[in-house]
C-alpha cells in the first residue's frame, strides 16, 4: 500500500504516516518499509 493509501484509509494526513513508518524502520532496524510487515507476519 502506499502512504496516501494508508492515511486514507486510516483517517491520518499522508505526512503522518510517512513519519510513524520511518520510525517503526528506525525502531526495527529495518532498510525497506517491507520488512517490518514481513516481521509482524512471521511472528503471528
């Protein structure tokens, strides 16, 4: 999904979810904005 996708889709303002989703990469050590889904996945 996209940023604008997300922030539609959760009411936020695209800027919003552009620095929430930094901070999770950040947060995870992850490179690309994939892998923390890809974590979140794996751990269910």
């Amino acid at each position: 999904m996209s940023n604008a996708q997300i922030a539609e889709s959760l009411s936020l303002a695209e800027d919003s979810v552009e620095k929430a989703i930094s901070r999770i990469m950040a947060a995870t050590g992850c490179p690309s904005r994939v892998e923390p889904a890809l974590l979140v996945a794996r751990s269910r």
